[in-house]
C-alpha cells in the first residue's frame, strides 16, 4: 500500500513532462509536416529562441514586474476585502438577502466590459488594472468565505459553548480555523482571476506589463514572441498558483483537500 | 434477594429525586473498586421545557426532578424523542429551562435564560460525534479546556498525555482526528471532557455510532474511567441494556411530555463483566425495563 501511494505521488512529475513534449511533439509536426503557415504557428524552436532573447532583454523584466505588481497588489486587496465583506455577510443573513439582487447583477455583468470605464476614471497607469484584478478575484474570495463562515460545525460550536469560551477563543480556535480551507479555496480561484484582470486591463489600455506585450507583438505580426510572452504569462500564472497551494499547504496541514493527496 | 428498587413516578406529582435511603449504600461501601457515593451533587427540580417550533409548541419535558449524588453513575434512557439530548443540553448549560431550577452543588446552572459558567466549570460533556477539532491534534483537543482557563502550553500537554494513558490513546497525541478511528475518536472526546477535571460528566450516546463490538469494549472502559475519576456521571443511551451495565440508577423517560417514569436503583457487583451480563440479575433488571418500555406504548 505504501509503494503503490509513492507511485501515486511520483505519477504527476512522470507524466507532466511526457505530455509536455508530446504537445510540443505535436506543434512541430504540425509546423514540419502539415506545414502550417508561421504566421499562424511559429515553431516551437522559434518561439523557444524568441523566448531566451526576451529573458536576456531587461525589459522583459520590467513587464513581467509591472504584470505581477499588479496581480499580487490586486489579489492581496481582493483578499482583505472579500474575506471582510464575505465574514460580516455570512454573519448577518438578513444584510446578504438586502443585497444579494446587487451582488447577482454585478456578477452577471461581464466585467471585462468595465475596462474602459476603469480607463477613464483611473487612467492608462497600473491603477485600472488594479482595480481589475481586485473587481475580478474579490468574488470568489468573498463567496467562499460567505460559505464558510455559515458551515461552522454545530457540533463544533456546543463544544465551545459547553466550556464558556470567550467570543475572542470562539474566533480564534474554531471560527478561524473553520474558515481557513475556505478562504483558500477562494484565494485559489481568486489569484488566477487577479492575473486575467491585470491581463486584460493592460490589453486594452496602457503601455507596459505582459498584456501590453501580448497587444504590441500582436500590431507588429511577431507570432514567435507573441507566443514567447504567452509562455511567460502561464509560468507567471502557474507559479502564482502554486504559491497559494503551497501556503494552503502550510497554514492547514490538517485539512482534507490538503492531506488526501 | 432484593437487587432492584423501583420508584415508580405517578403523574409527575412524585418525588423521583433521590430515593436516598434506597440507595445500596452497604453494597457500595462493601466493593471498595467503586466510589462511594456522596452527597448530593446534580438537582434537577419540577424542570420543564418547550419548545416554540415552526408548527407549535412541544412539550419535550414535564416536571423533571431528580437527584445525582456524588460518584453517582446514572443512566437516562427512553425512545428516541423522549427528551434526552433535551435534559442534557439543560444540565449541560447549552440549553436553558422553560422553568424550574437546575443546580450543581448548590449552585445554580441557569439564571433565568443566561447560563452560570461558574457553575458549569464542573461539568464535562462529551456528545454521540465526537465533535474533534480537525485543525488540532489529539493532545490539542484534549487540551482545549485548558486553554480556554489560561492553563500554559506545557501543563495542557502533560495532563493530554495523562489522559491518553487513561482512555487507552498512548502515543497519539501528535496525531489528527482523521487519523483516528471512530472509537478513538470517541475516546479523545471523553479525554477531552475530563481533562480540566470536572467532577460531573454528562453524555449523550457517546457510543451511539459505534459499532457493537467496540461498544462493549468502550463500556468497559468507561467503568473504569468512572471508577478512576470518581466523576459522577449522566449517561444518555437508548439501549437499556449498555444503561444497566453501567448504571448504579436506572432512569427511565416517556415521551410526549417527556418525563421520568421510573428511577431502577442497580446494585451489581463492580467491576462489571460480560459475566455480568450473563447473570440471572442483570437479565432481570434488563427485562423488566423493557417491559416497562414497552407498556407505555
Ligand atoms: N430545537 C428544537 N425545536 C423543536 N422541537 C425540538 C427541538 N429539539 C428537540 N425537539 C423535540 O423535543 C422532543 C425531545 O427531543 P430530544 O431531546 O432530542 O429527544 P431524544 O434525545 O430523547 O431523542 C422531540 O419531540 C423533538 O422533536
Ligand atoms: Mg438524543
């Protein structure tokens, strides 16, 4: 039992690279063989190539700094607030009736549409792709805690009640702690979010980051380096996301989602 | 031979508390592996409760009087809906009385609707789930009444490894409640509820969810624990045989309003064994309950 659950553990580090050069694998042939125009599909050595002379360019750097500046300042705000608001709604039940109708109709509105506005009111700088990546990640972390706030363990409680803890303890060994796999489960969905807003801010207005470089290869027909910052978009994102696991991982050792794997 | 005496209780107007002088003090005094009982340690007197529920009024206990000794071990059983989790919740401070006066030694358990933590101090409760935090370990969680006093993190962890000596969980203290098996679980929990030393513990099914085996096995520990502790202890259960074994009082509850039938003094020889169950007397005190039981309805 125990060999088969280190196999287990080991599996995703074999076969992540294995489907990691078959898709590449298959790119080239497509390239190579089918021949499908470069315009369309750079070779993967090309955009392998364009990629190491962006990683030598200092103002790649500079990009990616901006991009993650963003992000991170945006998902920590998201984080703060979401957690905030969503822990006062959980509590008052009749304050989230008042406004959940608001909350549904903010969500529905496909967000990105907001850009623009975002434009106007915050300007071409970091400060609307910030307020992106806050309005896109505040959502889910809100949510979540909402959530978690509700499910505290009845049983739970009448322990705590049983032994006339304090409001402070109450917080502090049950609350807490009950609503951590929560908040995490938010900040999950949250951080990716925050990259898309900052992504797609920067899209549509401004003239540094990531996404500037995505739009800017784009208007000069460069596909290679039009896949060489995607490229650096999904390690940036990957490794964002795997900070937040890995902090998970850390903070509630003890929780299912963490101890099952 | 007189093993049993049954106060039986009339339309609420009887004095079930305490059939003192019926009590089997020569008995106990003789078996020296048992506390002695002392005085009077828990009161329950014309204790009612109702609840306002979404389609009316129930009625879940009608003039509740009852008195525990010291060391005293009580079993409380009835069909399900009767009214035990709703008595315990009350001695247990969770849930306050429509009226009447709850104290434990001498002191009140509830002021009106507030409750007294003063008083609850002495009491431990352990439920039918276990109720572990998963984010502590097991020495944690038997440490968190502790805690909650302010009792520094080095005591809590000696007094935890006391206890995992007690109830049989030698060397998992480090361990999470997942790691655990229901019966271990279970046993962390009384663990747990005797850990800032109450001198009463109150429980309800705690081995409801167990399976039979380790049920027996558990009831066998929990005499002993009683007779280690000297707690005096109020033991919820529906099965009137796990009652018997464990009891030195039988009460008996009708449901619908919920109130004590009849108080069984059980005057066993201790420690009890499965050849007390064998026994001619425990099979008598056993059958006459269900029949008990079985009139009501
Ligand atoms: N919170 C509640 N609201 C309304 N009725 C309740 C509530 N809790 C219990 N009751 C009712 O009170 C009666 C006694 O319940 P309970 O004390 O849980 O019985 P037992 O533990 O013996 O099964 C039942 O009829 C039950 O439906
Ligand atoms: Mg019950």
């Amino acid at each position: 039992m125990g060999e088969r659950e280190g196999v287990g553990r080991l599996l995703p580090w074999i076969s992540s690279p294995i489907l990691l050069l078959l898709f590449l694998g298959v790119w080239q042939f497509a390239v190579s063989v089918v021949g499908v125009s470069e315009f369309i599909l750079p070779a993967p050595v090309k955009v392998g190539e364009s990629l190491v002379g962006m990683l030598d360019d200092p103002a790649t750097w500079a990009h990616v700094r901006v991009t993650l500046f963003e992000v991170l300042l945006g998902f920590a705000i998201a984080l703060l607030v979401g957690t905030a608001l969503g822990a006062v709604l959980g509590r008052m039940v009749w304050l989230e009736r008042a406004v959940q109708p608001a909350m549904v109709a903010f969500q529905v509105v496909p967000k990105v549409a907001l850009v623009p506005i975002f434009v106007i009111w915050f300007g071409f700088g970091m400060t609307s792709k910030i307020v992106m990546a806050v309005i896109l990640a505040f959502f889910p972390i809100m949510l979540n805690v909402l959530l978690g706030v509700r499910s505290v363990d009845r049983g739970h409680r009448d322990v705590m009640r049983g032994l006339g803890a304090s409001r402070w303890a109450t917080f502090r060994d049950l609350e807490l702690p009950s609503t951590l796999p929560y908040i995490f489960a938010g900040a999950e969905v949250g951080i990716v979010f925050a990259v898309i807003g900052a992504i797609v801010g920067e899209f549509l207005g401004g003239s540094e980051g990531l996404g500037y470089l995505v739009v800017s290869s784009l208007n000069s027909l460069d596909a290679p380096t039009l896949f060489a910052v995607i490229v650096i978009l999904a390690v940036l994102g990957s490794l964002l996301y795997l900070a937040v696991t890995t902090a998970k991982r850390l903070v509630i050792p003890w929780h299912d989602s963490v101890a099952k794997q | 031979m007189e093993m049993t005496q049954k106060t039986t209780v009339q339309d609420g107007t009887g004095d079930a508390a305490a059939p003192r002088g019926e009590l089997p003090d020569a008995q106990a005094v003789a078996d020296s592996s048992r506390p002695e009982l002392g005085s009077v340690e828990l009161e329950l007197a014309g204790v009612n409760k109702v609840y306002q529920a979404r389609r009316g009024r129930v009625e879940a206990l009608r003039d509740v009087n009852l008195s525990i000794r010291r060391g005293e071990f009580v079993s409380l059983v009835g069909r399900s809906g009767c009214g035990k989790t709703t008595l315990l919740r009350i001695l247990s401070g969770l849930l306050p009385p429509s009226s009447g006066s709850v104290t434990a030694n001498g002191q009140s358990i509830w002021r009106g609707a507030s409750r007294n933590d003063e008083a609850l101090k002495q009491v431990g409760l352990v439920f039918q789930e276990a109720n572990l935090f998963p984010w502590f370990t097991i020495a944690e969680n038997i440490g968190l009444p502790l805690k909650l006093r302010g009792v520094d993190r080095k005591a809590r962890a000696e007094r935890a490894e006391e206890l995992c000596d007690l109830v049989g969980l030698r060397g998992f203290e480090g361990a999470y409640p997942r790691e655990l098996s229901g019966g271990m679980r279970q046993r962390a929990a009384i663990a747990r509820a005797l850990s800032a030393r109450p001198s009463i513990l109150l429980m309800d099914e705690p081995f409801g969810a167990l399976d039979a085996l380790t049920r027996d096995k558990m009831n066998l520990e929990l005499q002993s624990i009683h007779a280690a502790t000297g707690a005096t202890v109020v033991f919820v259960t529906h099965s009137i045989s796990e009652a018997v074994f464990l009891a030195d009082r039988v009460v008996l509850l009708t449901p619908r309003p919920g109130r004590i039938r009849s108080v069984t003094s059980v005057s066993l020889d201790r420690p009890r064994s499965a050849d007390t169950e064998a026994s001619a007397e425990f099979q008598q005190i056993v059958r006459g309950l269900r029949v008990e039981l079985d009139e009501e309805s």
